[in-house]
C-alpha cells in the first residue's frame, strides 16, 4: 500500500484556492460510494447534481487525474476530495473496478507509444542531414527576422499602436515555417505590448533584445555556455534523455516554491519553481493539451531530497527532476532581503540578457499600499513591486505580520505565488 500523503500535500495539488475549498466541501463520506484504494489508485464515485455519479480516480506514483465531471480544472474538486478523504484514512483498500483498470491501462500504453515516438525523433534530429538541413533552415528564417526588426524601427512605433495581431502573427509564422519555435513565441507576444502604459519604450526595449538575439545567433566566438543559451532561444533543444544522461547533475534539498500555469496556442504550460537549501533556483516545465493533466508530482510547499539535472547555458535554470531520495514532506524556503535578491537578479541577468522571469523568496515582508499599488517591503524598508489579484488572502495569512514570501519576478514586477507564516504550512496564493 502506497503511503499515504497528508493533508497539505493533497491541497498542494489544488491548481488554485477556490479548487482546494470545494475539495474540502466535497470530502464528505456520505457523498461518496465504491471508493477503494490499492498500490498505485486510488477510486471512488460521487454524487453530483445530475443523476449519474461522477467517478473519480488518481494514479498515485505520477501522479495523474480522472474525473468524468466536465470541469477543466485538473485536479478537480472531486479527485481532490478523494484524496483528502484517502489522506484521512477514510477510503479503505479494495479490488479495482473495471473503469479504472481501463483508465490505468490506457495511460500504460500511452507511455510506451509516447517512448516509441521520442525514439524516432531523436534519431532523426540525430541525423546529420536532418540536422544541418534545418541550420540552413534557421539561419534563413534569424536572417529575415532580422531585416524584419530594421524595417519596424525604420518606419517608426507609432503604427504599432493600432496595428493588427497580424503584423507580429506574420513574422512568427515565418519562424515557425523556419523551425525555430521558441523565436516565433517571443515575437508573437509582442502583440500585447502595445496596450500596455509605457508601450513605445517597452516595444522598442523588446525589439532590442531580438536584434541582439540575432546578432549573437551569427556569431561563432561566443564561449560555451552563452552558445547553448542563444540557441535554446532560437529553438535548439535538447530532448530529456540528452539532459538526464549529459545535463549538470545538483543534489541538493529542494524547495518547492510555487507553481503557475499559462495557456498559448492550444498549450498548457506548467512552471515549478524550485529553491535549493544552497540558494541556486530551478524550473521543472510541463505541457499539456487543453483538457489534459499537468505533471502534479511536485508540490507547493514541500521539500524533496533530489538531483537534478540541468539544461545547459549560461545561467542554468530549467531542469529536470532525475534522481528522488525518500518522500517529500512539508518545508519553509530559506529567503533573502530585497537587496540580496536583486544582487541574485543582476547576476542573472548578467550571464542571461534575456532572462524575463527569476524565482524570488523573500524573508520577513510584509504587504503595503500607496497610490502606485501593491508592494512586498522588507526589514530595511526596500521594497518590490507586487502583483497579487487577492491580497486580503495575503493579509489574512499573515495577520499583518512579516512572512516568508515567495513569487515569480518579471519585468512588471513581482508576481506572488506562496506564503509562509510563522509554523504553518504554504498557502497558495
């Protein structure tokens, strides 16, 4: 019989605040029939408002969702009920229904065939005329990109105002006609920048950071790791076997510090971020197709003895979880003043010039207001500018007090993810 998680871990899984209250109002025994538990699942069916009851289900070691209910939320209310109800020892050990030994061995064969696939691709990117028929391809795509970038700031920002999505759309389906992706990704979101405040300077700061992507991309004299960073931002990646057979390995205690997900172009995608008891962060990625689960195996607020092993760059940052040693269990990040995090960011930004997000955990803050808006202020008085869409849950965590708190930096500030507050668990924000 797997262990069985607490009830932190389980409301760690909530993809936001409002899922882990309904998870709670639905963990109720006598809403829920023919539920069970083995190794590997856990099951159970739940009356809802229709008259077929929803049936829930998790695989435990991934761990992943099923639920017939029509939420997209994944895990839904149900399941995490399920497993609050599991975690309080509430659903006993049981034979497996038929719609669950089927759920279970679909996912089995989905893994194989999804192996069998990376195999094939790998060998074709392997390829030495695969590999440099699609160089030529990108060099020609860079190339008119780059002209491209010489014609928007020869006629001026002005009409980027009022311009269409098209005028960026065109050039990023160019790129991706190219074969460079994540190129393509960065030029369509420049969509947006126009009706944001301050938009010329930002378009104009944006454009710049392309045409030095561009220009670096040209270059063969840039050390090592600055190399390996310039491609990934082309579109040259490595695949996971790659980085977990050649990738920097770190063990170290890892916290997991928060977590958010964002959709783009028919794609979920999933950022963990994680900080070591050493101080260095990471990011675990996961994608997923509308309707399907995201990987969910790290939660919010525990720690993990792990090696990890990291893609290559100049400022390593994404990684994959290669190696785990024993099970997760609740812990609090080692934080940082404002000033020792911006020390962190410069650093950053120095190896990396397009570095656009960087984990922060910040060390006895506490929320303030003025006319500019939200801001985190430390024991010094320095501050970060927040973004929180709800900080009365902030405030209620907190009582006023100093906590440990944790988020995603970006240009437009610092966007809160969790807390911590004096021996109490993370709460999600």
């Amino acid at each position: 019989m797997s262990d069985r998680w607490d009830r932190e871990h389980v409301l760690g899984l909530a993809p936001d605040a409002a899922s882990a209250k309904a998870g709670g109002k639905v963990a109720e025994p006598a809403k829920w029939g023919d539920a069970g538990c083995d190794g590997e699942a856990v099951w159970g069916e739940c009356q809802g408002s229709g008259k077929s009851a929803y049936r829930a289900c998790a695989e435990l070691a991934e761990p992943a969702f099923r639920c017939s209910c029509p939420s997209r939320k994944f895990p839904c209310k149900h399941v995490l009920g399920l497993l609050l109800l599991w975690s309080d020892g509430a659903v006993g050990a049981g034979a497996r229904p038929e719609w669950v030994r089927e759920w279970l061995e679909q996912r089995r064969q989905r893994a194989e065939k999804a192996q069998e696939k990376k195999a094939v691709t790998a060998a074709k990117v392997k390829d030495p005329k695969t590999a440099e028929a699609r160089e030529r391809q990108v060099a020609a795509g860079v190339a008119d990109l780059d002209q491209w970038l010489r014609d928007q700031v020869a006629h001026g920002l002005a009409q980027a105002e009022k311009a269409p999505y098209r005028l960026w759309d065109d050039a990023a389906r160019r790129l991706v006609d190219a074969k460079a992706g994540a190129l393509a990704g960065q030029v369509r979101s420049l969509a947006a920048v126009p009706r944001q405040p301050g938009w010329p300077g930002r378009l104009l700061e944006e454009y710049a950071l392309l045409r030095l992507l561009v220009t670096a991309y040209g270059r063969d004299d840039l050390p090592g790791p600055l190399r390996e960073t310039v491609r990934a931002r082309i579109g040259f990646t490595q695949g996971q076997d790659e980085v977990l057979a050649e990738g920097q390995r770190v063990r170290d205690r890892w916290c997991v510090i928060g977590s958010r997900d964002t959709a783009q172009d028919q794609l979920t995608t999933r950022r963990v971020w994680l900080r070591a008891r050493s101080g260095r962060p990471a990011l675990v990625l996961s994608f997923g197709a509308p309707g399907r689960p995201l990987d969910a195996s790290l939660v919010v607020g525990t720690e993990l003895d792990a090696e990890l092993a990291f893609y290559p760059g100049a400022q390593p940052l994404r990684a994959l979880v290669a190696e785990r040693y024993g099970q997760a269990v609740p812990g609090v990040p080692d934080g940082t003043s404002v000033q020792g995090f911006l020390d962190e960011h410069a650093a950053a930004v120095a190896a990396d010039p397009w570095l656009d997000r960087l984990p922060a955990v910040l060390e006895q803050v506490r929320l303030a207001r003025d006319e500019q808006g939200l801001w985190a202020v430390d024991g010094d008085e320095q501050s970060l500018p927040l973004r929180l869409a709800d900080p009365w849950r902030l405030l209620a965590v907190s009582g006023g007090q100093p906590v440990t708190l944790a988020g995603e930096w970006t240009r437009q500030g610092l966007r809160a993810l969790a807390a911590w507050h004096a021996d109490e668990g993370a709460v999600i924000l």
